[in-house]
C-alpha cells in the first residue's frame, strides 16, 4: 500500500493552494455578499488547466487524474465553497458525462471549452416532484422530424444563470417511458429561466429553475444511449459524490485553520484560549475528522482511476465529509465566541455554506440508502 501522492499531484496541490489562497480567498466574502461572480478568477483557472485535469489533452483536458481532480477541489473549496463545487458540476458531472458517453463530435464542440474553463456546464435532474426519487422525473423530449422537442421544469440548477454557461445535461422521458439524456444549449428556443433562488449561502452560484416551453434541440444533441440516460446520469453523480467530499474536507479544513490561528491569539483568564483542554480536544477531534474525510475521498477517487468498483466508498466519502464538515464548522465557530457569529468572520460563512453539501447530489438520507442497499447483498 502507498499513501504517497505522486509527484503531478503533489504539484497539483502546491499551485493550487497558492493560487486559491491569492486568487480566491480574498474575494470569497464579498463574492458571497454580492452574490457577484468573479470571472476573471475562473478564466485564471482555466488557463491554469484545473477545469480540465482528468480529460485527455486532445479534449481540452491535462491528461492527469481523478485523486488530482479532486486534491484540486479539495484546495479550492478550502478558500471558497462556490468556486470549489463549480469544478465538481462542470467537470466531475457534466464534462465527465460528455467525455464518456458523447460522440467525437459533441465532444468536439461542447466538451473541450468546457475541459478548457471557456464555458461552464449544468447539470439539470431535479424537478418540483422528483427530488430523491430521480427516476420519476416529468420532463418529456418527444422525436419530431430531425428534433427532439422538450417540455418540463428544472429545479435549484446550479450555476446556470452565470454568464458563461453554455448548456445544461438535461434528463427527460422519452414517449416509450425510457429516460434519456440531453444537450441543451441555453440560447436553444424555448429555453429560459425564471427568477434566480435567494439561498442561505452559496449566493454567487446562480441557482435557477429552468423552463422547457417546447424546447427545440437537434437529435444529435441526444447523450449516450437513449434508453439509459438515468443510469449515465447516476454513474456519473458517482463522481459528483466524491467532488462533494472533496469539497466538504476543503471547507472544513478552512474552517479548521481559521479556529486554530484564532485559538493561539485569543486570550481569556490570561492565557491563550488555545492553552485550555477543552479547546484543544475540539481541535483534535476536529482535525481527526477531517483527516478521515480527506483518506475516505482519496481512496473513492483512486479506485475510480483504477477502473474499480467505488459506489460504496464514494457514498461513504460523500455522506462522512459533509455531516463532518457541520460538525467542524460548528465547532470552529463555537471557537471563535461571540465573534464566529459575525459576518466578518470566515466562519460563519463557512457554518452556513456547509448544510447544502448534506443535501446536494444525494441527500445524507439517500447516501444511507444506497451504502444499506450494498450492505444488503448487492456489495460487501
Ligand atoms: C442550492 C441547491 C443547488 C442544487 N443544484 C442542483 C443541480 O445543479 N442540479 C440538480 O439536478 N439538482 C440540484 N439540486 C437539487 C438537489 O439535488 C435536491 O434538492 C436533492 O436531491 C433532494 O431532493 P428534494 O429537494 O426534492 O428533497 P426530497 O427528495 O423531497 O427529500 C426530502 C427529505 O426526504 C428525505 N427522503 C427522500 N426519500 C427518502 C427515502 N427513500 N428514504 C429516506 N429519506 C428520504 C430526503 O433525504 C430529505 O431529507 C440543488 C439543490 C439545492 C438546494
């Protein structure tokens, strides 16, 4: 067994650091407060390659792997949560899905200026009545002529009201009651958004329902296999889960540095507060939990390099990282007294970014679910 990162992900992990840490954090309060996107960073990280890390270099991509992915996002979601979950929707779920089930063609147009950080990508499954239960969708994409016309909506999409987003991955019922999946661009006619969603948190990722009036796409714009779009979908959203992890275990180690750096300066009873037992074993405990996170998701993401079974472990990463992540949150703003409670403060952001990862790509619940399910004979 070797823990060792290899040389290009060491190299992924130093730059990026360095990078977010400059790039990034200092932007990442005011980028909440406006719910403004920087996109002179995104353009940065494009040019840095990081959209496009696990993707051969004749698609855009750098030719690295899924464990340099995801040290990636885990260094990006350590300064700002946002940033790190676009990596994971436009390249863990929407790139990935265009790369292994696309044709040269899509993957041509649609795929490399997304690997490249040109365009984002969204990634659209949820509906007012089909939130967990994925498979009960609504959405209909009926063949006319050389056309597929869709109808339907599509709830808390993520990021597809930035400027940037060229398309969505677009799942609906195809009239023989088989799901399918779909490339839909957004200046496709029929398209549209209704209002963006104000959110607790994460205010800059532009979250909107999308609107299917008699959407007219292309057939070529058809992903994959028509009759098993749903199951593209959720292999895919495998990844997703470990992205999630990555990003909770980067959220959670910002959380974490701050509580520690806080801790040695703040003095009580005239002494650091870091100096009481109580505080130290909360940093302890904190820093244990974040370590197992971050070995739970390393692992998920190289079994997957390796082309090996990893639904238990990617749900088991995604479901341990995010109740972690509150966890350390919390006790990071517990640290901080009265002051965590600021907005000022990067910890009560971090408190309140961290809930969503419980919830987005499978809720904890459903995580429990499917890890019940292996356990009871389908795996282990
Ligand atoms: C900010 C934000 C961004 C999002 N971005 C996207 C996106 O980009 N694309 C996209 O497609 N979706 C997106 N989502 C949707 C997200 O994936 C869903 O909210 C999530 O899957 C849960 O679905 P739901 O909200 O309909 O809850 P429901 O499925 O209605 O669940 C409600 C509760 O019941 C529980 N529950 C449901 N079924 C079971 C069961 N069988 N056993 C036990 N408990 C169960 C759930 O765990 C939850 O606690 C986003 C959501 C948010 C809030």
């Amino acid at each position: 067994m070797n823990f060792d990162l290899t040389k290009e992900q060491q190299m992924i992990r130093d730059e990026v650091r360095k990078f977010a840490k400059k790039e990034i954090g200092p932007q990442s309060e005011e980028m909440e407060e406006t719910g403004d996107y920087p996109y002179e960073s995104l353009d940065k990280m494009g040019e840095l390659g990081l959209m496009g890390i696990p993707f051969p270099e004749e698609y855009g991509g750098t030719g690295g792997d899924w464990v340099g992915m995801h040290i990636c996002i885990e260094e990006i979601s350590r300064f700002d949560v946002t940033m790190g979950t676009l990596l994971d929707v436009t390249t863990s779920v929407v790139g990935q899905e265009l790369y292994e089930f696309g044709t040269e063609e899509q993957k041509q147009k649609w795929l490399i200026p997304i690997a490249k950080g040109e365009k984002i990508g969204a990634f659209a499954l949820t509906e007012p009545d089909s939130g967990s239960d994925a498979g009960a969708l609504a959405s209909t994409a009926v063949l006319k002529g050389d056309n597929y016309i869709l109808n339907g909506t599509k709830q808390f999409i993520t990021n597809i009201g930035l400027d940037n987003a060229s398309i969505s991955i677009i799942a609906a019922k195809l009239e023989n009651g088989k799901i399918a999946t779909f490339i839909v661009p957004k200046d496709a006619p029929g398209f549209s958004l209704s209002k963006r969603y104000k959110k607790m948190a994460w205010t800059a990722s532009a979250t909107h329902e999308i609107v299917l009036s008699d959407c007219i796409i292309p057939r070529d714009n058809l992903l994959g296999d028509p009759e098993r779009g749903l199951a593209q979908h959720l292999a895919v959203l495998e990844t997703g889960r470990i992205s999630i992890a990555a990003v909770a275990v980067g959220l959670a180690q910002g959380a974490f540095d701050e509580a520690l750096k806080y801790s040695m300066g703040r003095k009580q009873f005239g002494k650091k507060i870091f100096d009481f037992q109580a505080i130290q074993f909360k940093l302890s405990d904190m820093a244990v939990s974040i370590e197992l996170a971050r070995n739970q998701y390393l692992k998920a993401a190289w079994l997957k390099d390796q082309g090996r079974d990893h639904r238990f472990e990617a749900a088991a990463a995604k479901l341990y990282a995010s109740e972690m992540a509150e966890k350390v949150c919390s006790d990071a703003l517990q640290i901080h007294g009265g002051y965590g409670y600021m907005t000022e403060c990067p910890v009560s952001r971090y408190y309140k970014g961290a809930k969503l990862l419980q919830i987005v790509e499978g809720t904890s619940e459903v995580q429990r679910l499917v890890i019940g399910r292996m356990l009871g004979g389908k795996k282990r």
